[in-house]
C-alpha cells in the first residue's frame, strides 16, 4: 500500500471518519554507495538528461507554450555542453500567466484542504520514489551540485517541505476560538485575494519547489518564476506536480528576464503576495516598488523573503580544532560556497588558529574539483559566467590586501572553477568579512585571547546580515555568552556544528536584519503568511430587545 492509498484509507480525502494528514518524518538520506542500486540509477539519470536538449516551455494555465524565442541552460562545470533551451516570455505571457491564476483560483480556493494536501502527498511519493534519480540528475548537471548535495536538496528537502507543510497546515486549520452556548465561533482560514509571485533561486531545488507549493496548498494560485539558471530542474519539478494531480493554473510556470516578468506582475492590482527568495537588492527593490505601487492592489500584498548572508563561525578558546576545522571546510566550501548559510566569516583566538589553519589546509588539499558525474567531486563549478567575475573579484581583493593562505586559483575555459580558497585578515572590518561573496571563499580574522566578548560585539556590529552563524566551545559559559550578545546576529545559530544544512520539521530556517523577513520555511510560521483569517460568528438566539438589565428604573 502507497501512502497516498494509506492517506485515503483513513480519511485524508474526506471517505471515512475524521480526515488526517500522514505524519510527517524525514525523508532517509540515500548515501549512492558503490554498488548500491540507487547509485545505478541516479548514473543511469545522468546520463539520460546529459545525452538530451530538451525544450522548456512556459507553462501557464496547463498548457505548454513555446514562445519561439529561447535561451539556452548549460552545465556550469562544462558550459559548451547545453543540456535545453527554454522559451522566453513576453509581457502577454506574463499577462496570461496571472489571468491564469486569478481564474484557476475560483475553484482551487474551496477545494477542501485536505484534498489540496492529497496533492502534495503524492508529489511526496513520486519525488520519494520514480522521480528521484531524474530530478537529482537535473540538479547535478544544470546546478553543478554533487550527489550527497542534490539528494540532500532536490530529493529530501522538497520530499520534508511537501509533507511538513500538510501537517503544520491541519495544526493552522484545528486551531479554533472559543464557543459558548448559544454562539458558536469560528476561523474561516481564508488564501489571499488575488495569485501570489514566487521568485526562486538557483542554488536549491527545494526552494524552487517550495516557494510555490506553500502558498498553493493554503488555497492560494501561483505565478512561478524561478532563476534562469535552474530552469531544467523547475521545469521537471513543474512536470511532477502535474502527474500528481495539480489542477491546470494553479502554479504557472514563467521564465524571461526578471525586469520584464516583475513590471507586468506588479503591475497588477491583484497582486496578493510575494514569495522570494534571491539577493538582498533585489528584494529591497522589490519592497520599494510594492511601496510606491500600494494604492493601486486590491490588497496590502505579503512580502515574505530570505535574502542575503554573511554567516559566521565564531571559536571559543575552549573549541575543539578537529571539529572547527571540519566545520569550516564543510561549511564553507560545499556546494562552492553557494548557499545562503555558507560560512564565509570565521573568527578564531590567536592562540588555536595556527593548528586550525593546518588541519583545514589538509582538508582543501584533499578536495577534488571537477565535474560532478564522478562521484569522488567535492566541489563543482560556480553558477555562471557572472558569479565566476565577480568572486575571483573578491579573491583578486584577498591578493592585494589580506593573506590568500590556500587557493584563489580561478579557471573558467571549459567550466566555470574556483579553487576553494580560504583567506587570512587582520582587519575585523576588512572587505571580504562584511560583503556576502556567495563562492568558495573564507575569511578568518584571528582574534587576541582576552577579547572574546569585545570579539563577539565586533562580530555583531560588522555585517548588516543575520541568517546564520556558529559557535564552537566546550565552554558552557562562553556558549552562553555568544548566544546572549549574537542573539539578533543569525535567526540560525548552530552550536559546535556547522551553520548550513537546515532540516524541515528540525531547524525552521531564515534570518533577519538584512538577510529576510525570517518568516521560517519549514515551519508552520511560513504558512500563515498565506492566510487571511476570517471570524465567524453564528448565534442561536438572538436579543430581542435593545435595552440591556443595568437600564432598568431604581
């Protein structure tokens, strides 16, 4: 029995008794071991979507539409090789994408919510089962992520967003006021009036699936645009919630420049909500044109965004070395220090640094660089030609004014390569610890022994960012210190642990500051943001006088 059958079998589509979503749980993290059939499968996957050109096609109201006018989506680590062209929207298509939704949401918007949680459920499934190998494929060859990478992000974190979400939304739907005898009270969890614009980005197909899907499974209809260089894995994303049964113009898939899409979106007067997730500036801007536009929507639009970061590991005299050393390396040159929450600030006390230092420049060297079909890569290539200019940028800054300890190699003829570089300050407030780099680079400013606390206020002050950050120290003092004074400095913060790899239902993730609106995916607190609640009141008798007892004559 599939889940989705065990769901109907005890009433999630409303059959029998009192209808409940499936518990939710973590979906296992395959580890592709040689020999394993899952590692068969998913080589068998890449070279299946390696040896195709697709076409990728706007998606609006059900339909595929082909605009005639393509782009072409490579792989970064080899970027001759063109794995699809994707048709390009116009503003009539942006214009039919948002009719689209507003027309789809007349039904989709009473549709009982549990049998919009059905299919999410069995989005669920698909992705857990038939549609792994293919989607974790897409996410390797077009994001340039590795094996444990993809399978971390396109299979198990979206498979966590589309079964955590159905549980925290029945925990929003159960939750109802007070009812006394004689008035019975009620929320009507109503979704927004008008579509909801998700922004998605590339360096997650997870995000890129949840983004839309969260405002969807409230009632809500969507218009989904994600990044242009995670076109192939939005598109087969796209594919399987239509297999699983997503009703025609409740998401409507559009790629084109961002300009072009965003003045035709808030443009619009139903403009309801919008779900980001991209780099500050954008999202900045994004306000600033809801602001100026605000007379004319229906609605104040929701503005829900994780944005920027500059995340920090911060040692303890008291720290472990192996395991700081560790942390670095993995936190902050996995997937090529292209995740929101990548270390990318390091802080350590003089005294522990140069033995930190050697064991992480063991690990560096160790690390293979390469194309991620061969399953011994560490690190693949950077995004795009233009995030490869402006991070050796910030490395060609490292050689002129700090100390490039290991790395800073660049190398873009066949992919788009950056050695995993980590850099030595001793300028708290130098370039490369206060500008997000978004690449393979760290920063370490070793700190005198005596300034833990003036070091942790200086770690406070120097970044305008807060999404993520760690502390290492066996100290419990010292832990309890950092976590006072750094209290608004991350919205995650790790102990002797690295600051990436948030888990749903585990770690709700954003931050604050300038880093977002730290409405936390994966988390209950994502969802209300795409309700409007409505109280109803209903009484049995009503009065049928106007004057009240205290009115009566002495």
């Amino acid at each position: 029995m599939t889940r989705l059958d065990s769901a109907v079998s005890t009433g999630l589509l409303g059959f029998a008794g009192r209808p409940a979503v499936p518990r939710a749980y973590n979906e296992p993290i395959r580890d592709y071991a040689t020999g394993s059939v899952e590692r068969s499968d998913l080589k068998g996957a890449l070279d299946e979507v390696a040896g195709e050109r697709i076409e990728i096609p706007l998606v609006i109201g059900g339909e595929e539409i082909r605009t005639g006018s393509t782009q072409p989506t490579v792989m970064p680590h080899d970027h001759r090789h063109v794995l699809a062209d994707a048709h390009v929207a116009s503003r009539e298509h942006v214009q039919r994408a948002i009719d689209a939704a507003l027309s789809a949401a007349k039904e989709w918007s009473l549709w009982p919510w549990r049998d919009r949680a059905a299919v999410f459920l069995k989005a669920a499934d698909l992705l857990a089962g038939p549609w792994r190998a293919r989607l974790n494929a897409a996410t390797m060859l077009g994001q340039s992520k590795t094996a444990f990478q993809a399978e971390i992000d396109a299979a198990c974190e979206l498979i966590d967003f589309w079964r955590f979400n159905l549980q925290f939304a029945e925990e929003i739907y159960s939750e109802q006021p007070l009812s006394i005898p004689t008035v019975r009270n009620s929320v009507d969890y109503r979704p927004l009036e008008g579509f909801v614009y998700a922004v998605t980005p590339f360096n997650f197909t997870a995000i890129g699936g949840n983004l839309p899907t969260a405002p969807a499974l409230l009632g809500n209809t969507i218009l989904w645009k994600p990044a242009s260089t995670a076109r192939l894995s939005a598109f087969y994303v796209m594919q399987l919630l239509r297999e699983a049964g997503l009703p025609p113009g409740v998401i409507n898939l559009v790629t084109g420049p961002a300009s072009q899409v965003s003045d035709v979106v808030f443009s619009s007067p139903h403009l309801a909500g919008v779900h980001f997730t991209g780099s500050t500036e954008v999202f900045q801007g994004i306000w600033n044109t809801v602001g100026q536009n605000i007379g004319r929507y229906r609605t104040y639009p929701r503005l829900v965004g994780e944005t920027g970061g500059k995340d920090f590991i911060v040692a303890h005299a008291s720290a472990e070395p192996q395991a700081l050393a560790t942390a670095i390396a993995r936190g902050a040159f996995e997937y090529q220090g292209q995740k929101c929450s990548a270390a990318s600030r390091v802080y350590v006390p003089t005294a522990m640094w140069s033995d930190v230092r050697d064991r992480l420049v063991t690990m560096i060297d160790a690390m293979r660089m390469g194309d991620v079909r061969d399953f011994r890569t560490f690190m693949g290539a950077v995004i795009d030609k233009n995030a490869f200019g402006k991070i050796a940028e910030y490395i060609a800054d490292g050689k002129r004014n700090a100390t490039i300890t290991r790395g800073g190699g660049t190398d873009d003829s066949h992919g788009y390569f950056i050695e995993p570089t980590l850099v030595e300050t001793a300028d708290p407030g130098y370039r490369l610890m206060r500008e997000e780099i978004f690449g393979p680079v760290v920063t370490v400013y070793a700190y005198d022994d005596s300034k833990w606390l003036e070091t942790l206020d200086i770690l406070d002050q120097t970044s305008p960012y807060a999404l993520t950050g760690a502390v290492f120290a066996r100290d419990r003092a010292a832990i309890r210190q950092a976590c006072t004074v750094l209290r608004h400095a991350a919205g995650n913060i790790y102990i002797n642990d690295k600051p990436t790899g948030a888990v749903v239902g585990q770690q709700p993730f954003g931050g604050g500051r300038a880093s977002g609106t730290n409405d936390k995916a994966g988390s209950k607190l994502n969802l209300l943001r795409w309700i409007s609640a409505r109280s109803v009141k209903e009484t049995f008798t009503p009065a049928e006088e106007f004057s009240y007892p205290s009115m009566a004559e002495e």
